[in-house]
C-alpha cells in the first residue's frame, strides 16, 4: 500500500482557506437572516456575507485569484435571499477583488493599523455601489434613480468597516493557534 501525501495549499484553492471561508459565511448568511433584518429597519442593511469574505481575505492575505474565487462563493451564498438573482456574482467578485488589492496595504492612524476598517469599507462601498447601479438599470430605471440608495450603501460600508475591524485581531489570534 502506498501512502499519499495532501498538500492543504494550492494557490486560489488553498484548502484552509476555503475552509475559513466556509465557517465565515455560514456565521454571515445566519447574521443576515438574523441580526442584518432586525437591523433593515434602521436603515442599514448590514452585509455579513462581505464582512464574511472581507475577514477571510484579510486572514489569509489571499492573492486575486483566491479573491475572485471568494467572491464566487460567496455570491453563490447570496443568492438565497438576493433581490437580483445573479447580480452578485458581478458585485461580490469586484468587492472581493477591491479587498485583495488593499489587505496588501499599511494603513495608519496614530500607530494604529486601520487597513482592515478602510478595506473593508471600500470593498463594501465598491459592491454596492455596483449592485445599486447594475440593479437600478437592470430593473428599467434610470441610473439616476440609484442615488437614493447612496445613504444605505454607505451606511453599509461603515458597519462592515466597524465590524471587520473589530473581528479582525482577534480571528487572526485564533487563526495562529
């Protein structure tokens, strides 16, 4: 009998990665159906799906391919309760995409690293800002009819960017155990 040897890592298919994923969006697809439809009535419409992929991203320090296939992954999740089946898998690839090109990033404030709270909000911004625009067209109004959607979006972005930020330290403690 000959032994096989598995290797956990394989570029955009890493294997623990995927897995961190995994565990990440099932605790965000529970959050948006939870907590994220509580909160809908204040205005904000929290996203935990791209916290979810944001916090992975920022874990692994995936490269674009890793982040494009998370972002596939995670707009498949989406799907089950999108108002625009499909369009997520546009919006969450160049959020995804947005987030890998930041995480490389050493953002600053008074010493501290801000990288994961300004990544995550732009990822957030870039997603649905997209889905916003692409939505309003794609259901036959004008474009101009998306800026009403501005304040959700960026009301969105800042609580991902908070709780991204808040996550991040300690997941990543965790993760290095």
């Amino acid at each position: 009998m000959t032994q096989r040897t598995v290797t956990a890592r394989s570029g955009a298919l890493d294997i623990s990665a995927l897995i961190l994923l995994a565990v990440l969006l099932a605790a965000g697809l529970i959050l948006n159906m939870t907590l994220g439809n509580a909160l809908a009535m204040t205005g904000i419409k929290p996203q935990f799906i791209i916290a979810a992929y944001a916090l992975a991203i920022l874990l692994t320090r995936g490269g674009f391919a890793q982040a494009a296939v998370f972002g596939l992954i995670s707009a498949a999740v989406i799907q089950i309760n999108t108002s625009i089946p499909g369009l997520n898998f546009a919006t969450e690839v160049a959020g995804a995409l947005t987030m890998a090109a930041l995480v490389r990033s050493d953002i600053r404030i008074a010493g501290r690293s801000v990288t994961p709270l300004v990544a995550a909000f732009a990822a957030t911004l870039v997603s649905g800002a997209l889905f916003a625009v692409a939505g309003t067209v794609l259901s036959g109004f004008a474009i101009e009819a998306a800026l009403v959607k501005v304040p959700i979006v960026a009301g969105t972005a800042v609580f991902n960017a908070i709780v991204v930020q808040a996550l991040y330290l300690p997941l990543r403690a965790v993760r290095r155990q």
